[in-house]
C-alpha cells in the first residue's frame, strides 16, 4: 500500500511554552539557554530569529545580535510536561507513532483515508486541537514518505501546513539547498559543490559516474534517491532503551581504588542524568570492569528493591560492587549501565520522591547548561578529573 507520513514539529517550543506560561514574554525576542560561562542558545522564539539568533548558538553572540531580547535558562521539567500532553494527542491521530524528539514526531496515515477524510482536513484537525489543548503551534507536513514529510513541516514555519503529493515532488524539491537533506553536512556539501551541485535539483539531475567518484558508490545511491524524493523507511515506534549507560577507557590504566572511585562517581552521575533525560528509572545497575592484562572483563549487577534514577543510588550500587569484585590495579575501563526499567515510574512520585526529583530537576538545569560534564560533585571538584 502507498505510504502516507505526517511528520509533526511545534514551533520554537522552549520559547513557546515559556510565552504561554509568562505573558510578559509574549511578543518578545525571547532566548533560552545557558546564561553563564560559555552557554549556547537552546531556542528562541520567532521574534529573536529576525535577528540572525539560533539554537546552538554562543549566548554571548546572541546578546550582541539582540541586546533588547530577553534571556532565561528555561525549565525543562515543564518543557516534558507540554510535550507529553502533545504526544497523548498525537496517539490518537495514528497508530503508528515514531517520536523523533521532545517536540516532533512522525505519524503514520497510511490507509486511513476512510477514518481521517482528506490530509489537509486531518492536519487541520491536529494543530487545532494541539493549539486548544496545550496552547502551542505545531507545524506539519505530509507527503508520501518520511523524507519528504519532515522536509514538507519546515518549509512554511511558523504555523506551516504543507502537503506534498506526488506531481509536487519535483517543484519543491529543485530549487532547495542540498543541506536540506537529512545527513548532508558541511563536508559533504563543500564535496557535492566541487561538483556543481548546489540544489537538490542539481543532485537528482547529476551525471551518477560523477558523483560516484566524489562521494562512493552507496552514498551516491542514497543522495540520489532522496533527491528524486524516494524514501523507503517506514515510520517505526521507537523502542524503549533496554539499557542506559556509559563507559571509559583510559590511556593510562588506574592504579589505584580512590581513582576508579571517582571514574564511577563521574559516570553514575551522568548515566542518572541520561536516565532521567529519557524519563526512566531502572532496577538494574552494572558494572563493567576490565583488566589491561588480556583485557579480561568483568561485569556484576545488582538489582534493586526500587527503581532509580538518582546519581547517588547508581554510585552506591556500583561502588559495593566495585569493591565486592576487589580489583584495583591495572584497569583499562570501567564502564556503569542500568537496565530494567520501570513500568510505573510515572504513578512513583511520591513526596520523599518528588522532592528529589525537584532537586535533581535542578541540578539537570545546570548541566543543560554546561552539557554532561558540567556539573562535578563535590567529591569530584577535590582531585583532578579524570577524563
Ligand atoms: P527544534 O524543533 O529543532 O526547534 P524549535 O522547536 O525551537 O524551533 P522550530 O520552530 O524551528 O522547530 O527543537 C525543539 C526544542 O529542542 C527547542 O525548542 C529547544 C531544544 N533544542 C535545544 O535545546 N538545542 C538545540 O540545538 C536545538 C536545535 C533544539
Ligand atoms: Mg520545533
């Protein structure tokens, strides 16, 4: 059957939400992000992009480009909230969902013509109820593959609506820049313009021989079919993680216990921090150990009474089984994962828990802000750090 993908995306979502929450925000160039150190822009709202201000972009560039515009460090926590509420809407417009981010997701139409009427109708249908419900502006595009769908979202942000259908694929897809296709970056745009191709029509009409000896055979198949609007992947609903985790290897082994300790006090806090970043808490925490001599590795886990996402319950567990495994010398990597995770975790929050997670909530606004190394716990701050 003929595919048939809606790709949905809200429009500057952080700054959005923070417009709804805050009336003084509203109309405003308004720039989320890191406000200390060398922060970078998170989002901004469409008022602050008439000013050349972007995501990832230094915050100190930012405050040149719009020194009216005003600055917070946002709210996460309530960011996921939104998010979530606009997800519950989204299942009940497919079946088939495939969550690409906080904000954007693919939703399968494909033969649901009898249940949705027309595209344009349905895609109405949504934004409105997501603008009723959460008071948000989503953008959208639907066309007949992913590739195409999520091309057609940003082509009239903010507040788009674009259908792309078949006897449209080529009008739309000619006169835009090769960077608009998925996976096409810097490089590969410098060795696509060694060749003259500057558009995605230049890409589709490109001599193949050519194109072949730029960038080898099987991305030259790939670029070639997206630009003729070719897409093949169906929306898949994203699996669960089964694990979360992180681990290190060293250039030099540790020799001692105190210096493997701090590896896995380093790492425990930002596998809690990936943890709770993907709303998961997890019973099982691991250990993965190995020696420099044979590369012999070891793992031992543990199963907790209660599921966590908490730095310092992954540290503890790890640590009794770092020291239950009396290995101390020579170790070439070390490596903390956590599994097993919890149906129930939204029904757990009870008030010792909410606590903490106001607490960590905080503590995850700095390293939002810092990125995953930025916030060291106190032990860590002591000695040096090891990377
Ligand atoms: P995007 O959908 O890429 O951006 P946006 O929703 O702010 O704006 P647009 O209208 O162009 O869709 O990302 C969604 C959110 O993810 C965004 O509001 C903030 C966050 N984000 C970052 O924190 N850093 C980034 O570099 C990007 C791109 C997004
Ligand atoms: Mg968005």
């Amino acid at each position: 059957m003929k595919q048939l993908v809606m790709h949905v995306d809200m429009d500057s979502f952080f700054a959005s939400v923070e417009q709804l929450d805050h009336e003084e925000y509203r109309g405003k160039p308004l720039i989320i992000g890191g406000l200390a150190g060398r922060g970078v822009v998170s989002t901004c709202s469409y008022e602050a992009r008439k000013f050349g201000v972007h995501s990832a972009m230094p915050m100190g560039r930012a405050q040149q480009l719009c020194p009216q515009g005003i600055f917070i460090e946002g709210n996460y926590p309530r960011y996921a909230e939104v998010s979530k509420q606009i997800f519950a809407i989204f299942d009940r417009y497919s079946p088939v969902i495939e969550p690409l981010s906080i904000d954007e997701a693919f939703l399968d139409l494909t033969g649901m013509g009898k249940i949705m009427g027309t595209p344009l109708h349905y895609a109405k249908k949504l934004k409105a109820e997501i603008r009723e419900k959460t008071g948000i502006v989503a953008s959208v595009g639907i066309a007949p593959n992913k590739f195409l769908a999520k091309l057609a979202s940003d082509l009239e942000k903010p507040d788009g609506l674009v259908i792309i259908t078949d006897d449209k694929i080529r009008q739309v897809l000619d006169p835009l820049p090769v960077g608009r296709i998925w996976g096409v970056g810097r490089r590969m745009n410098e060795q696509l313009a060694n060749l003259g191709i500057r558009t995605i029509g230049d890409l589709y009409r490109a001599d193949p021989h050519h194109l072949c000896q730029q960038v080898g055979e099987n991305m030259a198949r790939h670029l070639h079919q997206l630009a003729a609007g070719i897409d093949h992947r169906v929306v898949a609903p994203r699996e669960r993680a089964k694990s979360i985790g992180k681990e290190m290897t060293f250039t030099e082994d540790l020799q001692c216990s105190e210096d493997a300790e701090r590896v896995l006090l380093d790492l425990s806090c930002k596998v809690g921090w990936r943890l709770r970043k993907a709303g998961e808490k997890a019973r099982t925490i691991q250990l993965k150990l190995r020696l420099s001599s044979g590369f012999k590795t070891f793992t031992r886990s543990r199963t907790l009474p209660e599921a966590t996402c908490y730095d310092e319950q992954i540290y503890h567990t790890v640590l009794d089984l770092f020291h239950e495994l009396q290995l101390f010398r020579g170790i070439r990597l070390l490596g903390v994962s956590t599994a097993g995770f919890d149906d129930g975790r939204e029904l757990s929050l009870f008030q010792d828990e909410a606590k903490k997670d106001n607490l960590y909530a905080a503590i995850d606004k700095i390293r939002a802000k810092f990125g995953e190394g930025g916030i060291t716990k106190a032990q860590l701050l002591c000695k040096d750090k090891q990377k």
